[in-house]
C-alpha cells in the first residue's frame, strides 16, 4: 500500500474511487457488473494479498448468494414465470436477474470501499478536506480508521483477559457472557477516551483556525496530471455510452438489454481501463522494477 496507485496524489486517489464507485452503483448491465466485481476482487488482492482472498470467500461470496436469493422470493415480477411457490407466489426470470444484478452490485461496492480504505488514509483525507470542512473531515477520518484501530485493541485486550482467566472462551457459558461485556466495557471506554484525546490534541494544534498552516508531502507532479487525464477520458467515454443506451438494461417486466456495437466495445474497453488502472499501474511498475534491477 505504501507502493503503486497509492502513492498517486490524494486527489487522483479520490476522483478513481468516486468513479468506480459511482459508476458500480450505476451500471447494472451484466458486463460492466462483471467488469467490476473482477476488477475489484483483484485490486483487493493486490492491496491485501490473502487476506483479501479470506474475506472475499468467508463473507462476500456468501452474501453475493443470499442476496441473489432473497429477492425473487419477495420480488414477483416479471412476464417469464418459471415455477410456484407453495403459497402461489410465482418465481421469474426477471427477478431472479434483478437479484444477482442486485446483489453483484452490492459486493462489489462493498469490496472498492475495501479498496478505498486501503489507499484513502485518514492523512489523505484531512490533506484534501481539512481547509474545506475541518470538523467533518476530522470525524470521518477518525471513523474509517477506528474499525481497524479497534479490532487491533480489542485483540490486545482479548489476549489481556486470557492471561488471567477471564476471556470468553474460558469457563461456563454465564461465565463467558460476563467476560465478553468486561471486555466490551474496556473498549467501550478506550474507544471514547481514544476519541476525546484525538479532538484535544487537533485543537491544541490549532487545527481548523483560519490561517493555519500545516505540513504536507503530496505535491501533485505531472505524473498525476497524466493519470487524471487517462481517467477523464475513460470517464468521458463510458458517460458517452451512458448517454448513447450503451450501459443500461431493463429487467422488468421483461429483459431487454442493449445490442453489442463497435461503440459498445469501446465503452467496455474504457470501462475495463478505469476499472483496472490501479492493477495496470502496478503491472507496469513491477515490469520497471525488474527492468532497472537486472541492469544493476
């Protein structure tokens, strides 16, 4: 993470993730979902290597399958029935699109704000936001960075407990109910502690005042400006194909999506271009790498 797109300007960080993620909340043609959930999967990997195989297996993948299953359950529309439920209720094809088209959206959304937690540090985000809104960037930064911060001392404490006895896999199960709130009380109050020392060590600084200065290291250098140029005009060609019918498909009451053209091409190709930027980025860089290390 200290490598690759991460090490791009803030800004050029915030408009790619303000991108795919609008764009993943957006398109729910079946291409571009597949598109960016492919995308995404392998940003994650290459941000978080194994970790992000575990968390995509354990969690996504299971919700991926009950969200694409619940919704036909509830949601009987569409023209093309396949079979009755014992209460009447009708199962359709249309619903049963919608629903993974629903639940790939809602993964994948879910695994760029992985990504974007990765990349977006809370420093970052003060660096762009701290002049413009100072209160509110100070407490968005602090609520991205306190689920990590918290499992990491809820592990401390956890480990605490244990080696005196009192954690929660230890004893009897109204004994373990009475660990689990001890230890839920310590980080409820670590929590709120951590919170008031960040906000009375921000204002003795000084932060938010008018004319306050701070140091930075971003400097935004033309190989940013290369960057947001590619991405404007990857955003500008997959817009044209918004525009144009390109992107779109109409689940209900029937399906019906848009026919594949050579303009349509382009706008996949752009699309997978901006999806898959951070990754070719990194390709790239590892292929400069290995260059300069072999002359060596």
């Amino acid at each position: 993470m200290n490598s690759g797109f991460a090490t791009f300007h803030p800004f050029v960080n915030l408009v790619y993730f303000i991108a795919v993620l609008l764009f993943g909340m957006w398109f729910m043609h079946p291409d571009f979902q597949a598109i960016a959930l492919v995308s995404a999967i392998v940003y994650a990997i290459v941000l978080r290597g194994r970790a992000a195989v575990k968390f995509q297996l354990i969690y996504m993948l299971p919700l991926l399958l009950v969200m694409a299953l619940i919704n036909p359950a509830f949601n009987h529309a569409g023209v093309t029935i396949l079979f009755y439920l014992k209460n009447g209720n009708p199962i359709t094809l249309e619903s049963i699109q919608y629903g993974l088209a629903s639940a790939c959206m809602f993964v994948t959304v879910i695994i760029w704000f992985s990504c974007y937690n990765a990349v977006m540090t809370s420093d970052k985000f003060i660096y762009l936001f701290g002049k413009i809104i100072p209160a509110l960037s100070l407490i968005f930064s602090m609520v991205l960075r306190f689920v990590p911060r918290y499992q990491n001392q809820l592990k401390r404490i956890s480990f605490a407990q244990r080696s005196i006895g009192q954690d929660m896999s230890q004893g009897n199960l109204l004994y373990r109910a009475k660990n689990g709130l001890t230890i839920l009380s310590i980080m409820t109050t670590w929590a709120l502690e951590n919170a008031i020392e960040t906000a009375d060590s921000m204002k003795s600084r000084g932060y938010g005042l008018p004319g306050r200065t701070s140091y930075s290291l971003y400097r935004f250098d033309n190989r940013d400006k290369g960057c947001l140029i590619i991405m404007f005009i990857l955003v500008a060609v997959v817009l044209s194909g918004q525009v144009k019918g390109e992107n779109t498909m109409r689940f209900f009451p029937s399906i019906k999506v848009a026919e594949v053209t050579p303009f349509s091409i382009l706008v996949y190709i752009a699309y997978s271009g901006l999806c898959m930027l951070p990754v070719i980025h990194y390709i790239l860089e590892g292929i400069k790498w290995r260059s300069i290390t072999s002359r060596m």
